[in-house]
C-alpha cells in the first residue's frame, strides 16, 4: 500500500516550523512525526503539502493510495485500523479525519460518500506549536517503547550516577561518563554516538538524537528533546530542539521549540512566565494577532535558520520566524517576523543574499549541501512573509 501524510487543516498554525518543512517532518518525542509512521507502518511516506514545498517533499501517488492526517502520531491499535481499510473507508475521530483509502482518480473527495470508522482512543495530536514541547513527555515515552522494545542497551559506564536505569537506553557509539542520570520521572534516551560530557545532571524524559551533544555540566529537565547534531549547555526545562540547533552555553531556554539550524548566543535567557502568573498569549499567524495558549508557562517559539547574539533576552510567549538575526542590549518585540535584522532597538530586513552567505557556511559544517531547493524555499517564504515586517 502507498501511504500519503497530508498536512490539513492545521498547518497554519503550526508555523512558523511549517514555513519550511511539512507538518509530517515535526519533531515531537525522539522520533519526527513521519519517522514514527513509517516504522509503524514498516514502509516509507511521502507528502501533500504546500506547492512551494513539493519540489522538495515530493508526493507520489499509486492507483491505490492511504491519506494520512499527519498531525496525528500513530499507535499500534490506530495502525492496525488504517492497515485494514478498504476503499472509500475513512477514520475519523469527532469530526477529524485520520486516514481515508482512495484511488489516483478521484479528484474530490467527498466524505459522505465513505463509510466513516469512528477511533475512540487517545491518540497524541499536534495541532499548535505548543503542542510539541507540552505533549513532548508522552512522546518520548511512545517512542521510546517503540525503539527499545526487544532491544538491549549499551552498558552504562561506571562512573554515571543513576536511579531508574530500566528506563535508560544507550545507543552504539554514544559516550556518557562522569554524569548523572535521573529516570525515574522519565525514559531517558541517548542516541548513536551522542556525548553527554562530565558533571551534567539530566531528570527525564530526555530524548538525545545521534551525534547530539550535552556540554560540560549542563543542567536538563524534561521533558527535552535533542534532534540530531544539536549542542546544548546551560539550563533547558521541557524544550525541543529539532536538529541541527544550538544552545551551545550558559543561558536558559524553558517550554520551547527551536527549529532546525537556529543558534542561541552565550548566555541567551527566555522567560517562560509571566511576572503576573497570566495566562501566555502568542503570535497567530492566520490571525496576526496574539491569541491565547491556555498556557501558564511558554517561552521562546523559533523556526529555521534563525540565530541571536550573546546576553539576548527573549519574553514569555515569543516567536520568531524564519532566517531571522537578533542582537543587542534589551528585550525584542514578542513577535519578530521572518527575515528580520535587529532587536530591541529596531530591525530591518534581512536580505536573502546575506541569508543564503549563513545557510551554506552553516550547513556545510555538517557536510549538507545548501542547495537550489532550499534557496527557492526561502525566497517563497521570504515574499510571503514581507506583509509582517512593518518595522
């Protein structure tokens, strides 16, 4: 069976992760959204997403073809469901479809032509940023069954100081010494040739990609998660990094989500509660306006490539768009739009020259080629973000 995850409804506000990349390719737990898929599935996906994308996140479509709301992380009992779907069935919890069986030629899709299977059961969904580092924890754990089941790990050195070591998994490769592991409030995970160095102190859920590195003495809580190649130090509470990104010094960064090839300078502080307890509001791109999280504690939203310089400060609830460059004394506004240059101080744009200069040097460094599919990713993102920055 062809199996297609479809980005839907919630794409919007998703952003600004879904600038760049399709709901499927989040990274929530260990594993991004389309990974958990397709080990549960044992084949591989591909995408509907937006034009701009495609070029990059192709789709291919069969005669017979599996949609799949991407938003949703897979269970065993859900994939058993869709695995057994004829043509025109479709699941669908209250009102949302999950998955649907249709054919190449059917150009609309009419719901009420299929017959509906209503899931009951919980089910992890990511339909706001917040999403990811709220329902992180669930993650983590989901995935972390699913990776280590009938798997043994590496042995754990001596001079790690841990309780709750059932729940500690260490891949070939990783290294860990001289530190101190607390999973008995979460599974902590440790990717293929990963590295926490000496004196840093972890209480799970942590989940560590490969090649992820934890520096000396930093100080993490979950429910965290590292993508691959990222470096971190300092204070972390409940963030996730998607990959490529670094924290790489003292600093805080708590309820959080960076996006891939971000970097956050020395001492980068976010807040992550309001002085007055108050409820956070964040930037809503469909609105353009600031709408409610329902949260107490939320700090720092930042898509792609973006970056700020050392001792910046970032308020409760900001967001920061794409391939943005923040520095200088003071807090910047809680909403800083794509391709913007500056801080507190003020900003102008950040030209996509100067953008494409960063992206190569950075993306080399990790032997990935910045190529002609990501410039024009860009430059779209670039023109359809230019109605924010009215600085």
């Amino acid at each position: 069976m062809n199996y297609i995850l479809f980005d839907g409804e919630v794409r919007n506000s998703l952003l600004p992760f879904t600038y760049t990349k399709p709901v499927a390719d989040i990274r929530i737990g260990i594993l991004t959204i389309r990974e958990k898929w397709e080990k549960h599935l044992g084949s591989t996906t591909t995408t509907i997403t937006e034009e701009y994308l495609e070029e990059k996140f192709p789709m291919v479509e069969m005669d017979e073809n599996v949609m799949i709301n991407a938003s949703y992380c897979p269970s065993s009992f859900l994939v058993d469901k869709i695995k057994n779907l004829s043509k025109n069935q479709a699941i669908f919890k209250g009102d949302d479809v999950i998955a649907f069986f249709t054919s190449s030629d059917q150009e609309e899709i009419n719901f009420e032509d299929f017959t509906q299977i209503e899931f009951d059961e919980d089910l992890i969904q990511v339909k706001n940023t917040w999403d990811i580092f709220s329902l992180n924890a669930k993650a983590i754990q989901q995935d972390f069954d699913l990776i280590t089941e009938d798997r043994v790990s590496q042995s754990i050195p001596e001079t790690v100081q841990c309780i709750g070591k059932e729940n500690i998994f260490i891949e070939e490769g990783a290294t860990v010494n001289f530190a101190t592991l607390n999973a008995t409030t979460g599974p902590i995970y440790i990717g293929k040739d990963a590295e926490i160095m000496e004196g840093v102190v972890v209480r799970g859920p942590l989940a560590m990609c490969e090649n992820s590195v934890l520096k000396l003495s930093a100080k993490i809580y979950g429910a965290t998660t590292l993508g691959p190649y990222c470096k971190v130090g300092g204070e972390v509470n409940n963030a996730v990094l998607m990959g490529y990104s670094n924290k790489g010094h003292d600093g805080f960064l708590g309820n959080s989500v960076l996006g891939e090839w971000c970097n956050l300078g020395a001492d980068t502080n976010n807040s992550n509660l309001k002085n007055n307890y108050a409820e956070v509001k964040l930037w809503n791109y469909e609105t353009q306006r600031f709408a409610k999280t329902g949260l107490q504690f939320c700090g720092l939203m930042m898509g792609d490539h973006s970056k700020c310089g050392i001792n910046t400060m970032f308020n409760t609830g900001t967001v920061v768009g794409v391939s943005a460059n923040i520095f200088g004394s003071g807090f910047p506004r809680n909403f800083v739009p794509s391709f913007s240059w500056g801080g507190a101080s003020g900003f102008t744009e950040y030209k996509t020259n100067k953008v494409f200069e960063v992206a190569k040097v950075v993306m080399d460094r990790r032997n990935i080629i910045f190529d002609e599919k990501d410039q024009k990713i860009l430059t779209h993102i670039f023109n359809e973000t230019a109605k924010f920055r009215n600085y």
